[in-house]
C-alpha cells in the first residue's frame, strides 16, 4: 500500500483525529497552538519503522488498542523515500496558480531541492505551505523527516557573514539585492538606508517559524565557512524571544537586529521602510548600529561524570565578542564599543544567552578576552592596539554619517548670519571641517559662543551639526555643576563637550576646571563606583552663553577662541529651512564639504585675538587689577619717559580697592603688559635696599634702546632716573 499522508492509514487517521493532530511529514505529526500569525508545538509525534508511536508528552500518546491498530496497519504500508531533485521540472498540480514570487525552493549544501514552500491564502490568511518530492515521483503535500533545512544553504560557500531573516521571504529579497542581476535590483540597493552593511553577506531564511526555530536545520550554517552570524526576527515578541534559541543552536559569534519601536509590528527587512523615516528622500531614521546588539549564546554545560553538578564552560564563540579591561574592571562590547558595562550589568544583559546567572565571570577567567586597560585613540582605525605599552581596547567609533557631494550652500549661508566678522569666520569654519573630517587632530583651542540675546542659534551649532558629524558616541552634554563636580567621567572618551550655559563671573574655578580639558593630552578619569583610571584626552568643547561674564579667562589665555557672535535673530523661517536642510542629507554634505577644506588646523594652531576675547578678559579682572591698568593707561598716554616700582604700584592698588586684593604681583603686572607701550625690566632692580620689579613705558623703552650695547648698569641708571610716585602720576595727569 502507498501513501500520499499519514491520513491514508486509518488507524493513524483516526488517533490524530482524537488528538487534534495534523501530519507533518510522512513519519510525524503535531498539535499545534495558534498565537495570530504564529503558532508553537503543543506535542510532536513521531512513528518509528514499525509503527511504534513517541511523543514528547504522555497525554498524547495512543492506547493500547489505538497502537496495536496502528502497528496492524503499518506493516502492510511502502514508505517512499524523500528524492532531491537539481531542478524543478514538474510542480504538483496544485502549486500550478501559485506566482513565482510566492514560490521557494529550498536546497541543500549541494544546491539539491530538498523542500518547496508556498505562500497560500487560507481563509483570509497567509499561510506558507510545505512541498516535498519522494522516490515514487509524487509531490507530496508534507515536511521532508527530520528537521527542517535552512533556505539559501547552497550559498554558503566563501561568505564570512550570514543574515539570518524569519523566514525566506526576505532573505530571498535581500539575496536578489546582494547579487544585483538587474539595474532595477541596483538601484534598490544602492537606496536602502542599510545597503552598506547587509552586503557582502549570504542571506538565509529560517522555516520554523517565531515560536519553534529548534525545528529548523542548523548545522548547515555550522558546517560551513560563515564567522559572523546576524539574527533577524520579525519586530514582535515571537521574533525577538526567537533569537537566543537560535543563537545557543548555531554556536557562532552572534549579533541581532532588533527594530525598535518606530518600525511598525512584524516588520522585516522586506518591507519598506516606513515614510516618516525619510525627507525629502533621504533616510532620517535609525541607523543599522543603532539596531544591532550582541547575541552570542555564551556557555555550554558540561556533564561533568561525577556527583554534583555539570560544569558550565565559556563557548570558543563568545571569547572574543566582549573585552575585559582589567585597569577598568569594565567589559566592552569588541565589535560596538559604546557598550560598556560593570560586571553586574554585563551579567544582566547577557542573561538571556547563557547558563549561568554569572557569565561575566567566565569572561574574566578567559585570558584571551583580557587586555589592559581603555584607550581612546580618534588617530587609530583598530580596536585592539598597543597603546602605553600595554594592550588596550579602543573605545572610538567614528560617526555613521557618510560623505555627500552637494552645495553645502545652507551651511556657509548659516556661519555668514551666526560670525558677521569675517576673518573669525573662517577660524570657526577651519575649526569646524577639522573636527569633522580630522579624527586624528586635536586642536589646540575651544570654542566660547556669547551673544547676550537668546535664540541666535549657538544651539543648532553645536548640537544639531557638530554634535552627529562628531559621532553621538563620542559627546557628552555636562552641565556647569556637572564641570565643577569631582567627577569628570563625562569627558572621558569625547571628541566633542557640549556646554549648554557657562556662567561663573564672580569665580576662576570654571576656567581653572576647565584649562586641563582644553590642554592636558591625558586625564584620570574619576567615575561613580568605578577604579580610577587615566586615559588620552581627546577633548574639545564648545561653551555656549548668554553673558560676557561666562568666564573669567586670564590675559595671557591661549586656550578659548571667542568670536564675535551675531546679536540680531536669524529669521524663523530661515532656521526652518536649515533644519528641513540639514534632515534631508546636509549633514552629508558638511562632512564631504569638511573632507574637501582646504586650511585644515593642526595640534599647534592658536586661537587668534578678537575683541569679545578682550572685553570677557577685561571683565575678569579683579578691582586691583584694573586700578593697574589704570595706571599703564595713564603712563602709555604721558607725554615722555615713565617708569614706576612695582611696591609702590601695589600699595596704590590695594588704597584704591574696594575690596580685599588677593592678586599677587605677578597678576597685577601680568594686567599692566597688557597694555601696549608697557614693559616690565628684564630683572629686578635693587632700589632703597630691596629688589624691585620696575614697569615702564615706551619713552623709557627708546631711550634703553638708543643704549644698546651699554652695560647694564647703566641701563639700570637710566630706568631709576624715570622712577615716578603712581600717585602722582594719577593725580596729576602728569605731562613729563
């Protein structure tokens, strides 16, 4: 007797009947539990060669007088063999109406067909029906025995990466892509958001289904040359629960995509990206990083052959998907670095991939996951470097956004309206391309935005331009309390700091806090609950404020470049459209336009003089200090030769203060040379029985001149001969 089904043997008809069971195969049969478009294996059962029923749960299995039927009736039963066919010449007449675009052919390693799958509609519902072809020639409407196999498995030949999708449908699309047989398939590629990271891949389909992938074929993909495996469910719960169970089958370095809430549910790579991602046609939405997360299923239990418990061992493939920094006493994530995580985190998130509760601590003991300490190295394109004479791991990813030729127009049209000063316009704009396009510069100044009225766009600068050509990853937002906090984590492993609103006029602890950011090529990094440690700075900041009083920045400073910032508002629309601008691909176009700048700065670059710089000094200055002023003012504008001493200078500023002077004398002098025609002699002078410090003015400097080549005592003669009480002098008005 030949079968088509197991239907066709009645005793076996009759008990699945009971049972709410439907073949599977020619040898199995399922009750099966829908969940909406999903359903899970309630009780597989199978028949062995005799007959004989096995079924994973005993509510299920036949009576006596049921098996003894069943086993009447299967011995006068010819079971055909499944026969692979190279190609598909003769489709059963039912698959005849079904279009090639809902027909898959599933073969083996050896490109054999081993299964076909149509897409059906069943009562207003899709449905994905198995085909199989036997030794007797006839199509059967069934599952091949056994598991079930992988679609696109004759792919796998010379690819490193596989993407596994939930199903064939998209893997098919994706494969058609990837191979680009027509320009329309080009074009669609060269469209996608994520075509740069889902090709040079081979893409496979899981058959399964959401709720059981254990049925599906996987040592296919662990058979062959594949090193890197991407999951992709479906955006639904079914789908994402799928991904560790399949992650734990494959016994490869996993990753999963996992869409998150902006993608619609049951998303898949086939379907289109939904419209509100894109402007103007250019894709606005996540990026496939942003998606992409760890799945490596960790451990593997050992049974150990002694009483007790089995051991728990780390797999061959999840040595290397996460680092140890043994300085750090942190975990890194190898592959996405901005994933970084205590012990106790990384147990928690690794959680769903592994045996124990304590994966963590298998990591450490595993001497090839260990390097060093952090680094943080924009001038290195490598993860694991040898930086400071030790392995290290580089936590710096460069931003995703990608060159864009264009008319960077908008943006040069913006810095014309926010920097009306031209020549410090075009330190902003070299500053600016450097910092985009020159990962490996660091530039020796920050950048102070002051303009007393709000809303001029000082904003839109910093966070929505730099702050994504930078890289997300690598800015910090601290706040002015967080810069005066003892701890400063929030400069660690940045390019770029983000001051929102600097504002200490009646204190230097912001400016003092703040040179070591601008100019210390190292920091120690001091971070809640974490071991201190030191690391390269990186670090430039912009600092946003709407006062003058921002700062107090010392006259001699070399580490702020503040340029004039337009006090008149942009018109609205005009920020409307750089923003629409900037959202539909002019962010590409800044970072082509900063590729392609020709000024670039370099490590040794000093920030040039301009007068909000002066007027933010001028107003930093303490009371005994600008009474010096004061007084170098009065002596650059006499009339001839004047020359005071600096003890004489001191007593005059601290009668002439409000207020208690600290300054020392270094800083009062420091105040005076910054007054042009004002020197200071190169040594001090003993005058009156002490050693003074004596400034002068210009005459004074012509005469010294006039005496070059003389001894220095002489010199010292003709400086005395000048010497003028301050107070005098500040009375009288003095025309010498």
């Amino acid at each position: 007797m030949k079968i088509k089904t197991l239907n066709d043997i009645e005793p076996v008809r009759r008990y699945l009947k009971r049972i709410g069971a439907e073949p599977r195969s020619l040898k199995t049969a399922v009750v099966r539990e829908d969940h909406g478009q999903y359903w899970r294996d309630i009780a597989v059962i199978r028949f062995d060669f005799e007959g004989k029923v096995e079924c994973d749960r005993e509510d299920y299995l036949p009576t006596e007088s049921e098996q003894a039927q069943i086993s009447g009736a299967w011995v006068r039963v010819t079971f055909p063999q499944l026969k692979l066919v190279k190609r598909l010449e003769k489709l059963p007449k039912e698959l005849k109406g079904v279009k090639p675009e809902h027909l898959f052919e599933y073969r083996d390693g050896n490109g054999a067909i081993v299964m076909l799958q149509a897409r059906i509609e069943l009562k207003g519902e899709r449905a994905y029906v198995p085909w199989t072809f036997w030794d007797d020639d006839t199509w059967r409407n069934c599952e091949p025995d056994g598991l079930l196999p992988v679609y696109n498995a004759d792919r796998l030949k010379e690819v490193a990466t596989a993407f596994i999708h939930e199903g064939a449908k998209a893997a098919r699309h994706w494969q058609r892509l990837v191979d680009g047989k027509t320009l329309a398939d080009r074009k669609e590629l060269a469209e996608h958001p994520w075509s740069q990271e889902l090709t040079s891949a081979v893409h496979l389909g899981w058959t399964g289904g959401a709720m059981s992938p254990g049925r599906t074929d996987w040592r296919v993909i662990k058979a062959s040359g594949v090193k890197r495996v991407v999951i992709v469910a479906d955006n639904d719960d079914p789908g994402t629960s799928a991904i560790a169970k399949i992650a734990r089958e494959i016994r490869l370095p996993c990753f999963a995509v996992r869409f998150c809430e902006l993608f619609p549910a049951s998303f898949d790579l086939a379907d289109a990206f939904p419209k509100d991602m894109f402007a103007e046609g250019v894709y606005v939405g996540p990026s496939f990083h942003d998606c992409l997360h760890p799945a490596t299923w960790m451990t593997d239990v050992i049974e150990t052959g002694k009483k007790g418990r089995p051991a728990i061992v780390l797999r061959d493939s999840a040595r290397n998907q996460w680092t140890y920094a043994e300085e750090n006493e942190m975990f890194v994530c190898t592959e996405l670095p901005f994933m970084v995580h205590s012990e106790e985190s990384l147990n928690s998130v690794l959680a769903p991939y592994s045996d124990t509760t304590s994966p963590a601590k298998l990591l450490k003991r595993e001497v090839s996951a260990h390097v060093r300490r952090f680094a943080y190295r924009p001038d290195l394109d490598k993860r694991l470097i040898f930086d400071r004479g030790h392995r290290s791991i580089n936590l710096h990813s460069p931003s995703p956004i990608e060159p864009r030729a264009g008319d960077a127009g908008p943006w040069l049209e913006y810095l014309a309206y926010l920097f009306p000063n031209e020549e410090e316009r075009k330190t902003m704009e070299a500053w600016c391309a450097t910092l985009i396009a020159r990962p490996q510069v660091r530039i020796g100044y920050s950048i102070l935005l002051i303009s007393e009225r709000q809303g001029i766009g000082k904003t839109t600068l910093s966070n929505a331009i730099m702050a994504p050509l930078v890289g997300y990853d690598n800015v910090s937002y601290p706040s002015e309390s967080d810069i005066m906090s003892d701890f400063n984590d929030w400069m660690a492993r940045k390019r770029l700091v983000i001051v929102a609103e600097v504002y200490q006029g009646s204190s230097w602890k912001s400016y003092q806090r703040l040179k070591g950011l601008v100019t210390d090529r190292e920091i120690t990094v001091n971070a809640k609950f974490q071991h201190r440690y030191t690391i390269d700075n990186w670090c430039h900041m912009i600092a946003c404020s709407n006062s003058k009083r921002a700062l107090k920045i010392e006259t001699d400073d070399r580490r702020w470049f503040a340029p004039e910032v337009n006090e008149v508002p942009w018109a609205l629309n005009k920020f409307v459209e750089l923003r629409h601008w900037l959202n539909t691909g002019g962010l590409g176009i800044i970072k082509h336009w900063a590729d392609e700048y020709d000024g670039i700065l370099n490590a040794t670059s000093q920030p040039p003089k301009t007068q909000t710089k002066e007027d933010i000094i001028e107003g930093s200055m303490s009371q005994a200090q600008s009474e010096a002023v004061s007084v170098a003012v009065s002596m650059a504008e006499a009339g001839g030769p004047l020359a005071v001493l600096m003890s004489d200078l001191r007593g005059y500023v601290k009668r002439h203060s409000d207020e208690k002077v600290f300054d020392n004398d270094y800083e009062i002098r420091k105040a005076m040379l910054r007054t042009k025609s004002i020197h200071q002699f190169d040594k001090r002078i003993r005058y009156a029985g002490r050693l003074e410090f004596i400034m002068y003015n210009q005459g004074v400097q012509e005469e010294l001149t006039q005496l070059n080549g003389a001894e220095p005592a002489e010199k010292i003669e003709l400086v005395k001969k000048h010497l003028k009480m301050v107070e005098a002098i500040m009375n009288e008005g003095v025309r010498m």
